[in-house]
C-alpha cells in the first residue's frame, strides 16, 4: 500500500524513497566507478533496513563486489560503537548508512571503529538529513534534506523490512 503523501507531516511515500535509494544507489556508481569494491555499513536499527535496499540496489547497477556489514552503537555510550563482522578495512572504501541525521553525533561516533584501520575513504549516506549539524560530520549521499525546527522530529517507518514512509512530527 502506497504512503499518502498528502497526509500530515508525510515528507517522503514507498515510492519516493525507493527513487531516493535509486538516485543515491547511481550517485555512490558514479562516485566509485574506479574502485574495485565497495563496503557499506548500516547502523543497526533503521539504517540496517536502509543499507539492505541501497545494497539491492547498488547491485543492480554496478559489476563489483559490494559487501554488507553493520555497526552497534549504543546512543548513551556511543563510544562503545563496534562492527558486527570483523574484516579488513584497510584501502577499501566504506559507505556508513542512517535513516536520518539530525546534528551528525550518530554518524560521528559510527566512524570510531573505522579508526583503527586506514580506509581509502569513507563515505555517509542518510535517507533524510536535517540542517542542526552539531558536529563536522556531512553527508555525502542524501536522500531528502529538510529544514526542520530543533522541537520538530522525523520518523522513518519500517515495516517487514521495507521502509514505508517518513514523517515529521
């Protein structure tokens, strides 16, 4: 069942998202075409959900391997963040994926691991991206960028692990 986007607060349909997943999923193509592979990262919880259907759809598109893994991070302790499969991430590029960005602290604190490697470069991708950027962290894929107040909210919904819509609220 389609989102309707004209009821309240809906900023982004099934529809529209799957075209934001798209459109990035060309974007990270593009942005790579001379890499041999790509790694990407979802954090777990909604940006697992998002970090599939971008895998899905990167796959589709490009001829190289691209390799789906995740990382933990606790909010309250986010300097706990750990990855969930070990691997070598020296010289590989790695895209981190949220469902939304508010001030950059969850994107921040998912780079930790990352550290303790040297990547050829690391890349962000959100779904929606709002503009309270607290710390030096900028997307470089966004699905949707949305001017919000600090008291207004986003929620991005999943349902049997497909992201069906997002409000703000």
């Amino acid at each position: 069942m389609e989102t309707d986007i004209s009821a309240p607060n809906c900023i982004l349909t099934k529809e529209r998202i799957r075209r934001a997943i798209r459109r990035m999923a060309f974007q990270i193509a593009e942005n790579n075409a001379s890499e041999t592979s790509v790694i990407l990262v979802g954090i777990i919880g909604n940006g697992s959900v998002v970090s599939r259907q971008v895998r899905d759809e990167l796959t589709r598109i490009i001829n190289l391997p691209v390799t789906l893994n995740m990382v933990t991070l606790n909010k309250k302790k986010p300097l706990d963040a750990y990855i969930n499969e070990e691997m070598d991430f020296n010289d590989k590029v790695i895209i981190v994926i949220d469902d939304v960005s508010n001030t950059g602290k969850t994107l921040l604190y998912a780079l930790k691991p990352f550290l303790l490697f040297e990547p050829k470069k690391i890349q962000t991708l959100v779904l929606v991206e709002r503009s309270h950027k607290l710390f030096a962290v900028q997307p470089d894929y966004v699905g949707l960028s949305v001017a919000t107040t600090l008291q207004e909210h986003i929620t991005v919904k999943i349902e049997a692990e497909q992201i069906t819509g997002a409000w703000l609220h």
